[in-house]
C-alpha cells in the first residue's frame, strides 16, 4: 500500500468524522475558548524555560569551565534566587489557564447560541472560583486554577451557558419599557440565571463535599489517579502513559495526574542505577526517568514531530502554531499546540497522539534492554531541551542519536494523520476567505 492510498483511505474514514465533531457545538466551544487562552500560554510557557535554564551546577567545575558554561552558571544562579518573580508571567498566565478557559468556553457557547456572551463568561468564571478556589481565612487555593482544573473548567464553561439558556427559553425573564437602559435589563435579567447556577454546580459541590470531605476537582483527580504497583514494569508502564493521553484528549492534564507516580518511580529506579555506577557496574535498571523523558518528548503525546510537520504546512494556523511551539516544544512544554491545533477532542490527532508515545516508550526500552543506549543513572533537570535531557541522563552521546531517531519516528507516525487534519483546516480556512470576499 503506497502512501497515496494510505491518505486516502484515512481522509474517507477521518474526515467526516472530524467534520462532524468539528461542528458540534459544545466541543467547537471547547476549541474556540481554547484558543482565545493561546497567547497567554504561549508566553508564559516561554518564562518558565527562563526560569529553568538547562544546567545542572553539580556536573560543571566552576574553574575549569568556558565563557558558555560560566555564563550558564550565572543564569542559574540567578534564576534560582529569583525563581519566584521569573515565574510570575507564568503563574498568571499558564497558572490561571482553568479559570480563563472557563470563561472563554462559555463566551464562545453563548455566542453559538446568540445568547450574551460576556455575561455568560463572566458567570461561568464566578462558578469556577467558587468550585475550584474558595476563600478560606481570607486566601484562595491556586492549585487548580491552571490545567489541573481545565477539565472541571470545561464542564462549568459548558454547563453554566445551558441552564442559562435553560432560563431564556422558558421565557423566565422580565420585560421593561424602552425607557429602561439596556445595562439595567441585563443587571436583572442575570440575577436568575447566576442564582440558578450557584444553586446547581454550587450545591452538587457542597453534596460532595459532604459524603467525600473534599471538593468536586479533588475528587476528580483521586477518581483518575491510578496506582503505584502497576508502573514498575514496561506494560504497567505504557498502561499509565496511556491513559495519562487519553486524559488529555478528553481535556484533563493526564500528564499532573500521573506524574507523582511515574516521577517517584523514575528518581528511585535512576538512584538504584547511580548506586551501580558508584560501584564500578554498569546501570542495568531501564525503568528508570528517562522512560519518562521517552514519553513527553515535545510535551504529552510525543508531539515535536507534530510541531515539525506544522513548521511547514499549508494551512496559516497550523504553520503560524507550529513556529510558535517549537521552542518550548523543545523543551517539553506542549500547551499550545495541545489546545492551539487543538488535540483535544479531536479524533483525528488523537490517534497519533497515543499510539506515538506507546511506541517510544517501547523502543526506549528495548534499546535499555539490549545494551544500545545507557539507562540513565542521572537526575536531569526539568525542561532542558530533550537531547540535553538525553545525554545528562548517562553522559551517553549514543542516548542523543536515539532520541533524535525517536522524533524521526514519532513525525512518521504523526505525518498520515496530521495530512488528512490539514486538509480540513485548509478546508476551513479557503471557507472563510471567501465568505470574507463575499
């Protein structure tokens, strides 16, 4: 079967289903709100690089380093005594990504309704901080203001604009003479919908609260999160990589939810490999960190081949978001083209999206396994560029060439379906140059 073929058979089988969730309502609300949130992303992903300069002062001899390494040192040495004030661009932006989200979903729901969008954001906002940042003594929780609470962000976004709508169609609204403002109309008018919403999401929170001891988010997150015993071996290991995916395809950060467990796993199995090297052996335990490294290079999903393929398409979006996202996809931060392509719920990317990091994540394995590559025996420092990453792990130049293979691998396995995707988005985007022509 030649490529040709392959394309199209994928377009006949993707395409319409792609269509078809494309313009469904609720999830193109989903999309659109997303994407207003991109911008904020995007540079607050760029502060967090600056703020984790790829270095790591325990591997570098301040006296016998280059003007580069030193440099570097300098960086880190400043970026850690001002790691708090580097990060405020991106506590603010990425931070709060949940909260701005809820209100840009329920904005563009509200407006595919031609209800009031501002007012239906506005009360979809107000309903997230009460769910997932109370005021207790004066001070809000922020720990699931950014994507750890997109996924209840989504729900609120769109459940606050139905029961909204749920008011106005049944006509449960006051009429005032013309003599009246427009802005007071609006004033009164909201008072019902937002009233109705507290007491419904509101109140299933305090109902939960109640029988569990703690809120909607946190219940969530402990519903989600899988554990320890099943990681500790290769097919445990792709189970929860799996399922951390699959997480980010419905709009859950999978990838927060499972971290502490693959994470200890990691740092635990790379000491017991630093205790072999210490002793003169060779590190033989592969279910070390870098397995992890192997499932996120570019971000969740394997996504850098995506961003590569991107860098060069057709389509304005994609090419503009692939130029966009390729720094920080180098270094493992993949938001934008998460929520800027988007992956999330879209069934085309999806597929890649999984499939690619079981793939890596195997072959990271065998290649431990067989003897082709180091297992790592270093902790490396987070959002390090991934061939960095590679060789800090084992101080193996082999671990570089492997990961690069693994990009290469990862845009062939992106590249059939991310075609049949630009050709929708090209589809799209001819539309709206000639509605605008028109």
């Amino acid at each position: 079967m030649n490529s040709n073929t392959l394309l199209e058979k994928l377009d006949k089988i993707l395409s319409p289903i792609g269509v078809k969730v494309g313009n469904q309502r609720h999830l193109k609300a989903i999309s659109s709100g997303m994407m207003m949130t991109l911008p904020l992303i995007v540079v607050g992903s760029l502060f967090l690089i600056v703020a984790n300069p790829p270095v790591n002062p325990e591997l570098v001899d301040p006296s016998t380093a280059n003007i580069f390494m030193k440099f570097m040192l300098s960086w880190k040495e400043f970026a850690v005594n001002n790691y708090q004030t580097l990060t405020t661009p991106y506590n603010l932006t990425m931070g709060i990504v949940g909260m701005m989200s809820a209100f840009a979903i329920a904005y563009c729901l509200a407006g595919e309704y031609k209800m009031k969008s501002a007012m239906s954001g506005l009360i979809a906002t107000a309903m997230f901080l009460m769910i997932c940042a109370p005021s207790i003594d004066g001070a809000i929780s922020t720990s699931y203001l950014g994507a750890d609470g997109l996924f209840v962000a989504i729900i609120i976004g769109l459940v606050t604009v139905e029961i909204t709508r749920f008011v106005e169609i049944r006509g449960w609204q006051l009429k005032f003479p013309d003599t009246v403002p427009p802005a007071v109309t609006a004033f009164v008018n909201s008072l019902l919908p937002l009233l109705l919403n507290i007491i419904v999401l509101y109140g299933l929170n305090i109902l939960v609260i109640t029988n569990t001891g703690v809120g909607v988010p946190e219940t969530i997150t402990k519903i989600l999160t899988p554990a320890l015993s099943i990681v500790d071996n290769i097919w445990g290991y792709i189970a929860i990589i799996t399922f951390s995916n699959v997480l980010w395809i419905l709009g859950v950060n999978g990838t927060s939810i499972i971290f502490p467990i693959v994470f200890a796993l990691g740092i635990q199995n790379t000491g017991l490999n630093a205790e072999l090297v210490a002793q003169g052996q060779d590190p033989t335990i592969a279910m070390n960190l870098q397995m992890f490294r192997y499932a996120i290079m570019g971000g969740a999903g394997n996504t850098i081949g995506l961003t590569l393929l991107m860098m060069r398409s057709k389509s304005t979006h994609l090419k503009s978001l692939g130029r966009l996202g390729i720094v920080p996809g180098i270094c493992g931060i993949n938001e934008p083209i998460i929520f800027g392509a988007p992956i999330v719920f879209n069934p085309i990317l999806a597929i890649p999206f999984i499939v690619t990091p079981i793939v890596t994540v195997g072959l990271g394995y065998l290649v431990q396994v067989m003897g082709f590559v180091t297992p790592g025996y270093m902790v490396d420092p987070s959002f390090t560029p991934f061939f960095a990453q590679a060789y800090l792990s084992a101080m193996d130049f082999r671990n570089v060439l492997f990961v690069f293979a693994l990009v290469l691998i990862g845009t062939v396995i992106y590249y059939p379906f991310f075609k049949v995707y630009e050709k929708n988005m090209l589809a799209q985007e001819n539309g709206s140059n000639s509605q605008s022509i028109a």
